[in-house]
C-alpha cells in the first residue's frame, strides 16, 4: 500500500492511529489491510493532502455523509483545474515579464509580486469592466426567474453585473480584484466561495449565479449550497451535455477545439437541475450582446481578434497561449481570405443564436 500510494508506511501507520484512515482488517500476523472502500478513502486523503489541505481539513471533508466518492472526485479534479489555472497564469504573467525585460524595460516590484498571487480572476479580471456589462434582455430573463423574492444572494458575484437594482442584494465572491472593482452603491460583498456560503438554511428569498459555475471547483456543492440557502435559485450557465455541442459554434469547432478539454467532468444539464431540483430553460444569445462573454460575438468575428475582448474571457486564459494565437492567427487569415464569411454565411440573417446557454430555475 505504501509503495503503491508513493508515501512512507510511518505515514499509513499515523493515519491508522488519528483515525484517518483506518484499514478494515488484520492479518493473523498483525499486518493492516486495505479494502478497496478504505483505498478510495486513501485516494482521497492523499489528493487532498497533495493540493495542501491540513489533516484536521481533510477528516471534515472525507467525513461528510453528504458527499460521495464520486462528488469527491469531481471536487478534487476542480481544485486541480483552478491549480493548473493559476500556473497558466503565472507563465502567462512570466512571459509577459520576460517580454518586457527583452526591451530592456523592467517591472514594478508590485507587479513582480502579483504573478505569485495570481488566481484566473486576478489575471483577467482587469479587463471586465470595458467589456463584460450586463446584457439587458438576458437580465430581463434571470430577473423575471427571481419571481417576488425581496432577499437576493447573488454567488460568484465578480463586479456586480445583472444584480437587480430594486431588491435586497447580498454578493459572495472569492476573487479580491473582482471584489475591487464593484461599483459605488453595489451591493455589499462577502469574501467566501460558493462550496462554503456562510450563511444559515434558507437565509435568503433567492440565491442567483451568473456566469461563474464554470469557475467553481465543485459546481454540484455549490449548487446545493444555494439550494440550502434560499428558498429560489436562478443559475445562468452553459450545457455541455448535448450530442455535438462542441460543433454548434464556429468558433469551438472551426479555432478552437481545446475548449472541450476544459469542460472534461462538468457536470452534466441533468446533474445541474438535479441538484437544486429545478429545470431548465434555453437563454439565446442576441447578435448585439453587450455582455462579452466567450460566445457573445458569434455574429462579429472580428471581436475575437482584439486582446482586450479575449483578456475578459477565462476561457482564452485556460487552453493557454499557443492554442489563443493559433486560433487568433487562423481566424484572422479566414476574416481575410472570405473563407470564414462564406462557412457561416446562415449566421447574416439570423437575430439571436442558441449555442447552449442555459438557465436553471429552481
């Protein structure tokens, strides 16, 4: 067992003694042995251990009688995507540094710093504010959904948008940048994540989130969790779920196919709805979305090709900077060439486009 987990037999012998993970039986000899139920508990003792969780942190969390092997599996694959996330950034911020000082110019101390901080948000987070604004007729949809609920916790908040202005707002969310830069007047804003909401059963008349499910290393916890705070949720979020849904946007399908590396274990439509008990409603995207979100220009290419567009979308972020300018480059040739007008000349006529949005009412 020690050999095969890669850790000392000292360690499985003080797991034994506190209680962590305890084997099943003894051999005539005294030896422990492991059932295959006490080495998934290992498995996940150790996935835990190895993304820095102290011992007292992982009993709580092993121990849960509401989680799962499979739910703890889906948890850890999310804290590891946001750690390869934050080292994605930090070679992003590396090269732009090593860029500069190719030019002879150097960096601030504060910035120097700032990469060893650096989480997905506090990456592309600067850019939100010029580009990513809340889109009145998708607002007008998760407004409505809100049904007469006066008590609103908006989860995974960012900078405010789509809050509703004329009820009660309470925000969470995690990321200090995002948080820095809500408006004068914006709701008040608690640092916490969506897994953890710190707040008692059915605080609030409804609990919504935006466009950030995507980001939460465990979407069907943080789901529930909104369900055990409010008596209503509203979840604006993407299905990828559906046969060929890489194929119904050009750009995934044509530029950018390693988008579907990012959503590898999301949750699927149903296990989404599931968890808050509710059902699912399709959100298309109008041709004039003022929103900037990564399918928002379907019908304006040329968007994809500005840095400032793509720095407000996470999705450029995580595929990493070699697929970005592939695809930049190969999208600009084919905005050039005409090849791209002519593989989506249906696109011209239409008004708004179903490319997989959805939003869950519960």
């Amino acid at each position: 067992m020690a050999e095969l987990a890669g850790v000392s037999v000292r360690t499985l012998h003080h797991y034994d003694e506190i209680g962590l993970v305890r084997p099943s039986a003894r051999t005539t000899a005294g030896y422990r042995a492991y059932s295959a139920g006490d080495v998934e508990r290992l498995r996940e003792v150790l996935g835990y251990r190895r993304l820095g969780f102290g011992l007292r942190e992982i009993a709580d969390l092993v121990d849960d009688p509401a989680t799962d092997t499979v739910a703890h599996l889906r948890r850890l694959r999310g804290l590891l995507q946001e750690q390869r996330d934050r080292a994605a950034a930090m070679v992003t911020a590396i090269d732009k540094e090593l860029g500069a000082r190719a030019m002879g110019i150097r960096t601030t101390p504060e910035d120097q710093l700032k990469v060893f901080g650096a989480q997905l948000y506090e990456v592309i987070g600067s850019a939100y504010p010029s580009t990513r604004r809340t889109e009145p007729r998708i607002a007008a949809r998760i407004w409505d959904a809100l049904g007469d609920a006066r008590t609103v916790l908006n989860v995974g908040a960012g900078t405010g948008s789509y809050e509703p202005p004329d009820r009660e707002v309470t925000a969470v969310e995690p990321s200090a940048v995002m948080r820095a830069q809500r408006p004068v007047g914006a709701a008040s804003c608690v640092a916490a994540s969506a897994e953890r909401l710190p707040f008692a059963d059915q605080s609030f008349d409804a609990a919504m989130a935006v466009s950030t499910v995507h980001h939460w290393p465990d979407p069907v916890a943080g789901l529930r969790e909104m369900r055990r705070v409010a008596r209503r949720v509203v979840v604006f979020t993407y299905d990828a779920s559906t046969t060929g849904w890489l194929q119904r946007f050009w750009l995934t399908r044509d530029y950018l196919p390693e988008f579907a590396d990012l959503l590898v274990g999301w949750p699927s439509l149903a296990d989404m709805t599931r968890a808050i008990g509710g059902r699912a409603e399709p959100v298309l995207i109008p041709w004039d979305c003022a929103d900037g979100f990564f399918e928002a220009h379907w019908r304006r290419p040329e968007a994809y090709l500005d840095e400032q567009v793509r720095r407000a979308v996470s999705v450029w972020t995580r595929v990493g900077p070699q697929a970005e300018q592939r695809a930049v480059d190969s999208l600009r040739d084919d905005l050039s060439s005409g090849r791209w007008a002519e593989r989506n000349r249906d696109l011209v006529a239409l008004d708004a486009a179903e490319l997989g949005l959805r939003l869950l009412v519960a």
